[in-house]
C-alpha cells in the first residue's frame, strides 16, 4: 500500500440483522482516500453514507471485506483497539453538534483529552488554540446555552481539532445552519484542510456545500454509483 492512502477500502459490506431480515446496507465498497483529501460522500437518503462514515471512523466494523487506515488492518480490532484509534486518529463532527448542553466551549473542548494521558495545563492550552483556530478566541467561557448554531458548530469543530487528528468525520455538519453559516462553517473545514492538511470527509445532501470539495462520491443502494473531480 502507498504511503499517502491513509484510507483504503476493500469490497467492504455492512449487512444489519433485523429480526428474519437482511438490510445489506453496503454492498462491496472499495475506495482509496488520500492523505490531505478532502472528500463529499452524497446520495440519497438510505444509500449507507452514515453506515460508511460509521465504519470509517472506526465505530463500527465491516461484516465482510478488509478496511486499512494508515496501514492497519482495522477490520481485525477489537472494541479496545477500535476506541484507541478513534481516540488517537478521528475528530467527528455531527449535524446536531452533540455539545455538554450548559458547558462552556472551553470545557466542550477539552474532553477528548481527558481519555488520554495528557496533563491538564497541556490540555487547556491545546482546547484554547484549537477554538482560536475555528475563530472563538474570546468565547472560550461561553456556555453552550449561550452561542448561536454556528459557534456550537465551530465548537464541536474545535473539539474534533483538539487531539490532531489525521481525520476528521463530518455527517452532515451544516444540515441545521442557515446557508451562510454553513459557509462559513465550510470555510473552516477547507482552511484546516488547505493549511493543516488535515484529511476531511464529510456527507452533504447539499450540492452547494459538496462544490467546495475537490471530490463526490455518490452512493446509491449501497454502493458507489460514481465519482466526481473538480
Ligand atoms: N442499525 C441499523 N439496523 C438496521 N438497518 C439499518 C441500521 N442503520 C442503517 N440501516 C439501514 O441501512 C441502510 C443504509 O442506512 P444509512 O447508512 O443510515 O443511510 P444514509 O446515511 O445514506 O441515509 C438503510 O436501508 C437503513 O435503513
Ligand atoms: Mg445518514
């Protein structure tokens, strides 16, 4: 494997059991993402974006086929192995924030950091350069009660941000903002990812928001139906 893939899917399927029926929910995927990329999965909803990005960040595993990141066989982990990755590797930011409801963005920030060993002076410093990043420097002790959509969005970026990740997952990140806020929203996503080089993949419904990806895949039915470049 090349050393710049630091995804690479292969012929992974994700079959859910409900009850006496079989919900093959992807159907043999098998894809390279690239160090650095930044990446839009679209298609309808039920296509599996959400049972991919599930298996991507390592919340989830494959039924069948072989998922690499960074040259580790992921679909050998266990659930131990699996938290560690997600911990060390993968920033994830989802569409309805899931901030600490009344918790300041300092705080909010801080907690990835508190599963790893690093000291807590350490961790302050990191959680307030990471807000500085998504522009919140100033509102660090803003309560999560207290900020608009957008700023929750940048928080939860910034908490994505806090560990260095190589990856960072977003599921619909600006499917509860208004569109400028989603711009500006995506402006933060291609700043981190032109500047830090930091891998992005998010899922957009939203045609415009996919625009400002180098590349779209689209699923359909579980599989990839076909790729775009701009
Ligand atoms: N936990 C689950 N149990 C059973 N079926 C599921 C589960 N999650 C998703 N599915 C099914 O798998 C298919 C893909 O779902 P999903 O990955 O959520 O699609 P999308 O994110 O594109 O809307 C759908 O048919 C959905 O109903
Ligand atoms: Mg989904």
């Amino acid at each position: 494997m090349e050393n710049n893939n630091l995804i690479q899917l292969k012929d992974v399927t994700r079959v859910y059991q409900m009850g006496d029926t079989e919900v093959r929910a992807l159907k043999g995927i098998s894809y390279i993402i690239k160090r650095g990329d930044l990446l839009a999965i679209m298609g309808p909803s039920g296509s599996g974006k959400s049972t991919l990005m599930n298996i991507i960040g390592c919340l989830d595993k494959p039924s069948d086929g072989k998922y690499f990141l960074e040259g580790q066989e992921i679909s050998t982990f266990n659930k131990n192995e699996l938290a560690r990755m997600r911990n060390k590797k993968i920033g994830f930011v989802f569409q309805n924030f899931n901030l600490l409801s009344r918790t300041t963005a300092l705080e909010n920030t801080e907690l990835p950091l508190l599963y790893s060993d690093v000291p807590s002076k350490k961790s302050r410093e990191m959680a307030l350069k990471a807000l500085e990043m998504v522009g919140l420097k100033g509102r660090e002790l803003h309560k999560t009660n207290q900020i608009s959509g957008g700023e929750m969005q940048r928080v939860a970026i910034a908490r994505a941000l806090v560990n260095d990740p190589s990856l960072i997952l977003a599921d619909e990140p600006t499917g509860n903002l208004d569109t400028k806020t989603g711009q500006e929203i995506m402006e933060i996503f291609t700043t981190l990812n032109k500047e830090k080089g930091i891998t992005i993949i998010l899922v957009t419904h939203d045609p415009e928001v996919a625009e400002i990806t180098e590349r779209r895949v689209y699923l359909r039915d579980g599989e990839i139906e076909r790729e775009e470049e701009s």
